[in-house]
C-alpha cells in the first residue's frame, strides 16, 4: 500500500474540457464527449485525497452536467488509488464532519443520466459516498473497499448506509460499517457492491461500453428508464 495512501485514510461541451471545474488545486478535470461526461479525480500524489475545495468542485461538475442534458457519466480518477478519502490535514479541522461529502452524493444520486463509478483502484473513507451514488460501479482487480468510520471516530454520511445496505445487505453493510472489513475485488463482486472487475486498461473501455445504449437514447428516455428502476 502506497505510503502517500496509508497517510491519506482519515477518512473532472462536446470534446472540451470544463478549466473552471478544476479548482485552486488544478484536480478536478471535467469533459463531456458526444453526450458522455467525464469526471476525473486527479490528485495521485495524495491518493486522490479529498479536499472541501475538490469537493465543491466535484458538485459543480455533476451541477454542470445536469444542465447539459448528458445522457451518461462516469466518475473516475488517475493513479492506482480511485480516493482515499478526506484529505488528512482538512479531516483534522472539521472535513469530516463538512455536509460537502453529503451534498456531492446527494447531486450525483439526483442525477437523470447513467451514472458509473469506474475505480481505478482503492475506494475508502468519505468517497464511498459519490460511488455508491453511482448507478453501476466497476473496479479493477486490485480495488479495495473499506469505510472505517467505527475506528475513526466518525458517523458515516448520512446516506451512505442505506445506500450500502441496498446493494450488500445490512448484515454486509455492517461488516464495512461497523466491523471495519477491508473488502477484495472479487469479494466486492458477489456482494454486489461493485458490478464487474475489468483490467486497469481496460477500465474506460468498458465504461463507455456499458454507457453506450444511454448515449444511443434520447435524455428523457434514460430518465425515464432510471425513474422506473428507483
């Protein structure tokens, strides 16, 4: 496990990118390509670690495809951890407790598109939120899934647990919750917390192969489908 990732656990119009949803730290990387919306986590050196700025930033980049009309998104990162969590130093003065976590769930969940978390690595802490948000979560083989909140100190976001439980179970849920569980890949996979494990090259691939009848539909289409399925 990455030293920066150990430290780090406390808890981005048609094919242009969106330099105004990157933030103070240049880290939150937004493009849309042909009704597709790309959001990209890319602060590798801290273990894409969040801060209340990218958190903020992250927001406006799911408020920006709302107004868009996207009919697919999918949330992602760079280098082989998807996020830690808070970053460290901010958990220390109060991230943690910061309705910004709940507030980005909450935009990603009300989204009407196909929303996909493809996590290029190791999900834990306070970013399990905007993935379990997601409609569908694919992960690579060496992902790992863990949310300890009970060792911490904290409370989970408030619609982090019902959201978990909906996908594994409460019995599972609390195994991660409460138990403090680190979850392998392919453990995820038969939960059901994750949908499918595919490569690490593989990753966008098949992110855009599992958005590729939404981008093929009209937006009210993929709306009304996801209305139905909620």
């Amino acid at each position: 496990m990455p030293k920066t990732f150990r430290k780090n656990i406390a808890c981005g119009i048609c094919g242009t990118v969106s330099p105004g949803l990157q933030g103070s730290n240049r880290v939150i990387h937004s493009v849309t390509e042909d009704g597709l919306a790309i959001v990209t986590i890319d602060r590798p050196d801290k273990a894409n670690s969040l801060t209340a700025g990218m958190l903020r930033d992250l927001t406006d980049a799911f408020d920006r495809i709302a107004a868009t009309g996207c009919r697919a998104a999918v949330l992602t990162a760079t280098g082989r951890v998807f996020s830690a969590g808070a970053d460290l130093d901010e958990a220390k003065v109060g991230l943690a407790l910061s309705p910004e976590w709940e507030r980005l769930s909450g935009r990603v969940a009300s989204l009407s598109c196909l929303t996909i978390a493809a996590l290029n690595g190791t999900l834990a802490g306070g970013a399990f939120g905007m993935a379990l948000a997601c409609d569908l979560r694919i992960a690579v083989p060496e992902a790992r899934f863990f949310y300890p909140v009970m060792r911490l100190g904290f409370l989970p976001q408030r619609s982090d647990p019902f959201r978990l439980a909906r996908l594994v179970g409460p019995a599972r849920a609390k195994m991660i919750l409460m138990a403090g569980q680190r979850i392998e890949a392919p453990e995820a996979l038969s939960w059901g917390l994750i949908d499918r494990i595919v490569p690490p090259t593989d990753l966008m691939d098949a992110a855009r192969a599992l958005a590729g009848d939404a981008l093929s539909a009209a937006p009210d289409h993929v709306a009304a489908i996801k209305a139905m399925v909620v």
